[in-house]
C-alpha cells in the first residue's frame, strides 16, 4: 500500500475543486468554428443543451494528476450523475453550498467556503470566474499552499491548463 493509499497519506493528498459551467462545458465556440475536441457521447434528449461541449478527454487527463479531485459547482451532486459519466471519472465528494450565499462584496461567493472545504490543505480550485480579489483572500485566509486558477470561459478547461496545474501539484 502506497502513503497515497492510506488516510493519512490521502489527507496530505492536495485538493482540486472543480467547477463545471465554463470550465468543464464551455461557453463559446472554438476559434474557426469548428470543434477543437472530440465530441463527447450524446447527452439523453431532455439534458442540458451544452454538454456536448465536454471535452471527454478532460476525464483521465484530470484523474492523472496527483490530487483529490472534487466538485465546487453549482451542479452539486448532479455533476456526479451527468458529468462524471461523460468524463469517465468515478463518484467524487461534493461541496455542499449554503442556500443563499452570503454577500462577499469583491469575493466570488464559493471562496470562503472551499477554503473552508480544504481545511489547510494545499488545493487548486478551477473556475472560469476568479478575480484577484479571491487570490488575495485565500492567500491571506488559507494557511496552506493553494492556486486559484482561472480558465478562459469561452474555451473552457483546456490540454494546457491542465499541464500548468501539473506542474502547480508536482511542486507542492
């Protein structure tokens, strides 16, 4: 059994809290208008109209890295039941969000809380919808390493950010 393995060496594991709605499902078209990445399995009639903008390759290139993979999304536990499928990755834990986030003024609403979530582990948090602001406060609040990472909402988690977050984990 490898340190990874047992819950100590999983605890010491860094987090990567990941949210869906441009990043994983991107919101514009690829430049050239034709798809930059293979079509992901059709979506059941009746489901969101954008999933097939998931990059299926996204799934193993993400269950790779050397973290704990989990949901900080609003789909909440729906990412587990549509997405996770699509990407071909397993059940993940979800943050619960409280129903009616409180006013954080400059900070997304999800910051406080994925610090929270971590609990002073390091973690990398994907979104398409940090600013400074939120850098700024985890790196004064979190008392462990973390990398809010930024993805472009138009083209979605890409092969190069995932790269640049590898290199982010390999170092912690």
């Amino acid at each position: 059994m490898s340190s990874t393995d047992s819950p100590a060496g999983r605890a010491a594991r860094p987090l990567l809290f990941l949210d869906v709605d441009g990043t994983l499902i991107p919101f514009g078209t690829p430049p050239g208008g034709a798809p930059a990445r293979p079509p992901a399995p059709p979506p059941p009639p009746g489901s969101h109209p954008l999933l097939s903008r998931i990059d299926p390759r996204h799934g193993p290139r993400l269950a790779a890295l050397p973290c704990d993979l989990v949901w900080a999304t609003t789909w909440m536990a729906e990412a587990n039941d549509v997405i996770s499928p699509l990407l071909g990755l397993p059940e993940l834990p979800v943050v619960d969000w409280p129903d009616a986030p409180d006013d954080e003024g400059p900070l997304h609403w999800k910051t406080r809380g994925l610090v929270g979530w971590a609990a002073g582990r390091p973690f990398v948090w994907v979104d398409d919808e940090i600013t400074d602001a939120d850098r700024a406060w985890v790196a004064a609040h979190h008392r462990g390493r973390a990398l809010a990472y930024r993805v472009d909402p138009c083209r979605g988690l890409t092969e190069g950010d995932v790269i640049v977050i590898a290199r982010w984990l390999a170092e912690v």
